[in-house]
C-alpha cells in the first residue's frame, strides 16, 4: 500500500467513527472560553495512529492530542483527528480529519476527509490535487470585489483583535465573507476554487499542513510565519495566488 492510500484509509475510517457520533452527545474533556476538547478528539487519533504506524512502525506522529512512534524518525505524520471540533459538537457539519507526512522536513502528502459531505482531497509534492479523485484547481478571480475570504479569529484575546479587524476591512472589498471554523477545510475549499483566500493570525501546523500543500499545487500561494514565544504556531496567508490580499492586511 502506498503513503497515499494509507493515508486516506486513515482518514475515511477516522471520518466512519465521527460520522457515526455526529448529533449524538459527546463527552467533553475540557472546556475555554473560545475551545473545546472532545474524548472523540482522542479517540479518533488513537484510530489514526494504529493504522499508520500500524503499517509504519519506524514513523512518528505528531498530532494534535500528542505524539507516538519513533520521534526520531525522519517521516512524520502530522494529524488533526477533527478539525473543527467546534462545529462537531454544536451539531454544525463542517469539520474534517487531515493528515500529512512531512518527510525530512517538508509536506511531501497531504489529505483532508470531509465525513458528512463525503469529499476527500488528495495530493502529493510535485502532483496535481483531486477532489474525490478529480483534478481541481485554484480559481482564476483576480479582483477582491469578486471574491469570497475566510477570516479566522484564532483564540486569545490578540488573535480575535487582529482577526476581527481584519474582517471588518475585507467585508468592505470583498463579495462575501467566511468565518467558519475549520482550517483544514478553509484550504481545502481555496484549492477546489470555492473559496479565494484565507487569513488568520494564530493557527497550529496539524490544522493547515495538508492543505498548505493542497494550495499550493493548486496554483495557490501559502506564506506561513511563526509566533514568536508559541509552540508550532503559524500566521497564515493563502489565496489563490491572483488577488491583492496584502490590501486588507
């Protein structure tokens, strides 16, 4: 079996166990003022880091609820278990499982699984995405007054002050605006040519490593910059590579 089809093995039987206790009530591991931690989170994980390492035993996994395997590895699976846990347990469906492998370094795999719209994105370094196993591509708007943008707001009171304004900014340009809580998916969507771009200033790897990957070889842009004192926590920009976004900046 190739990295690939594991890779999307994990992920659609991930998304069979979420699906299966989506609407039904989840139990809560901890609760923040702007986050939830679900026992599913971990669950769920524990589902994805048997199947890889199951048939990977010298690989790592860093993921979301942790690490496993051989941190010494020079491949690493980078896992969000449910991107959008949030909207899980509000009942909203949109939210996702991603997975990449990051091999001496760089993305090289990327997969993100959508359980309830039954949409799963593939791709490789140096290949084209698919959507359910059809090219896709990045769209071809130009003019932010066309565009549809997805603004995150992250979690500490610098992230929403930062996100905040910046959405009050593009709903002057754009055509509408996004805030819809799942990363992973926001990437997603800039790739298949749904959405135009997405911003946020506060965001981990496991939530945007697949779909960095997925823009990118779609014809996008991605630029990533590091917080200073935060453990693996990114700024994020990506569009679709054509439009002015450094104007709402």
């Amino acid at each position: 079996m190739t990295d690939l089809e594991l890779t999307v093995q994990a992920a659609t039987e991930a998304g069979k166990l979420l699906k299966a206790h989506f609407g039904t009530d989840a139990t809560v591991d901890e609760a923040t003022h702007h986050d939830i931690k679900l026992a599913l989170d971990k669950e769920s994980q524990a589902l994805i880091e048997g199947i890889l390492l199951g048939a990977r035993p010298d690989d790592a996994l860093y993921g979301e609820e942790g690490i496993g395997g051989c941190q010494d590895s020079h491949r690493q699976w980078i896992v969000d278990p449910i991107d959008g846990t949030v909207n899980f347990y509000y009942g909203i469906p949109h939210f996702c499982v991603s997975i990449a492998l990051r091999v001496d370094g760089e993305v090289v795999l990327g997969v993100i699984h959508d359980p309830i719209v039954g949409e799963t994105w593939t791709v490789e370094k140096g290949g084209q995405p698919h959507l359910n196993g059809k090219p896709i591509s990045c769209s071809k708007r130009e003019k932010l007054e066309e565009c549809a943008l997805f603004v995150g707001c992250g979690k500490d009171e610098e992230a929403l002050r930062i996100g905040l304004e910046r959405f009050r900014k593009a709903s002057i340009r754009a055509r509408k605006m996004r805030m819809m809580g799942s990363a992973a998916l926001g990437l997603a969507y800039i790739a298949s040519g749904r959405l135009d771009a997405y911003v946020e200033s506060r965001i981990s790897l496991w939530d945007i490593a697949a779909g960095k990957l997925l823009v990118e070889a779609g014809g996008g842009k991605v630029t990533l910059a590091e917080n200073p004192g935060s453990s693996d926590s990114w700024a994020i920009v990506a569009t679709n590579g054509r439009i002015p976004i450094e104007e709402i900046l």
